[in-house]
C-alpha cells in the first residue's frame, strides 16, 4: 500500500489480502480500534423540527419547507457545541473573583456563529465536528457530554489541557478553522494562567493540512470510513464497540457488550 496518500477506499479494496496476513490485520484493526470518533448527525433535528412545524401549524410554502428544516437543523447542531454562548459557559468553569468578561454573548450565539463561518447545513456540520474534537480530552474520559467540562471542579485543568493542544484537520474549511482559532483564544485569556509549568497555549489552537502531508490524518480517514460503514449495517453502540471512544451530536455513546 505505498502510496502517496491512504484513504479508506484502499484498505477496502486490499481487505482480503489484509485478512489473510493475520498478524497484520490484527494490528490493522487494533490501531484503528484507539480512535475518537465524532459522529453529527442532523436526522433526529430533522425529525423535531418537521413535528413541531406540523404542531405549530407555520406556514411555510411546500417549496420551501426543506430548506426551513436544514437551517434550522444547523442553527441547532451549532448550538449544541461547547462554543455556542461561550462567555457565559467560561463564567461557569472559571472562579467569579478572577473572572474578566472579554468577550459579548451576543457574539457567541448560533446564529452569530453562523455568520461567521457561512454557509448552510454541511457548513455547519464540520464546525461542530471540528468543536467537539477539540472538546475530546484526555481529561474528560468520564464525562457523557463534553459540555461536562464547564461544570467539573477540574474545568481550569481540562481547559489549560485544550489551549495547550493542537488539533489538526484535513483541509476544507478555513473559515471554521479561523472562527474555532478565535474563540479557543477566548478561552486561553481566563485560563492560561493555570498551565503547568513549562507549558504554553498552542498558536493556533486549529491547524488545516493537507492530509498527504501528515500520516494521523490518514489514519483518522480510515477510522472515519470504517465507522461509517459499521453504521450503515448496524448502530451507534456497535460504533462503540469498535471504537475508543464515541460522540454523537456532544453525547457520549456507551458501549453495549452481550
């Protein structure tokens, strides 16, 4: 599999030659098997809305009821992320005594977010992908829900841990990237003070690569595609049971063993 870059269509195509060497595919599935997987999935907004508009009796020309859904569902999948409201999230985790406000929440809503990043509903999709993966900590194993991390005793640490690392994704959206970039400095103005010693904020928090320049964004195409066609067949807690650790629109899906 020399190539220039390992997408997971590849390891599609040489899975039977894969299996057949058992050794290697054992480590083949063992290292897919450490991923993070983030899954955003607008269908169950979909639904809400569709049933609520009914309720509501709104209306809205058959023509235009699609396009209604889908903005709602993104002004709803960003509103789900850490980001959204950020300011009055960071006066949760950080002491009221040492809290300085330096941000309005007028410029953190979800529709302010929006406009910063443009676009529709994929759009708005890998802005919340890219604000939960940056939410993922180490620190967090335990939580069911990365909004958990404003409310933990331990949010000064957990947040010094997120300014200090740098996540890197595949090149496709830089106005998410600038807009994430922005906000994550929000956070490292309250807590940077409580880094370890020797330890720094990243400049920037969110980095686009191309995928062929580094290897991890590689591997997380491949653990990308093999979560997606476990979903195809099956579901969310079979997701779980490949996975390390498993999101689902902020929420933390339990594994299910029999």
């Amino acid at each position: 599999m020399v190539r220039d870059e390992v997408k997971y269509r590849d390891i599609v195509e040489m899975r039977p030659r894969l299996r057949s060497q058992r050794i290697l595919w054992g480590r083949v599935e063992t290292g897919v098997s450490q991923a993070t997987i983030i899954i955003i999935d607008p269908k169950p907004i979909d639904e809400q809305v569709r049933d609520l508009t009914a309720v509501q009796q709104r209306k809205i020309p058959e023509e235009k009821i699609d396009e209604y859904v889908s903005d709602c569902c993104a002004t709803a999948i960003v509103a789900g992320t850490p980001f959204a409201y950020l300011p009055l999230e960071i006066a949760k985790a950080v002491p009221w005594g040492v809290y300085d406000p330096i941000a309005s929440l007028a410029d953190f809503t979800p529709t302010a977010i929006r406009e910063k990043i443009g676009g529709g509903l994929k759009q708005a999709m890998i802005f919340a992908a890219r604000a939960h993966a940056i939410f993922d900590l180490k620190s967090i194993d335990s939580a069911n829900s990365v909004q958990e991390v404003f409310r933990s005793p331990l949010a000064t640490v957990m947040l010094a841990e997120l300014i200090a690392t740098t996540r890197n994704f595949d090149a496709e959206s830089p106005t998410t990237a600038a807009a994430l970039n922005s906000m994550a400095d929000q956070i490292g103005a309250q807590v940077e003070s409580h880094l370890p010693l020797g330890l720094s904020a990243a400049k920037p928090i969110v980095r686009e690569l191309d995928s062929r320049a580094i290897d991890e964004l590689q591997a997380a195409d491949v653990a990308a595609g093999w979560a997606r066609e476990i979903l195809e067949v099956s579901d969310l807690r079979a997701v779980a049971n490949k996975f390390e650790r498993v999101w689902s629109n902020g929420r933390r899906v339990s594994e299910f063993r029999l």
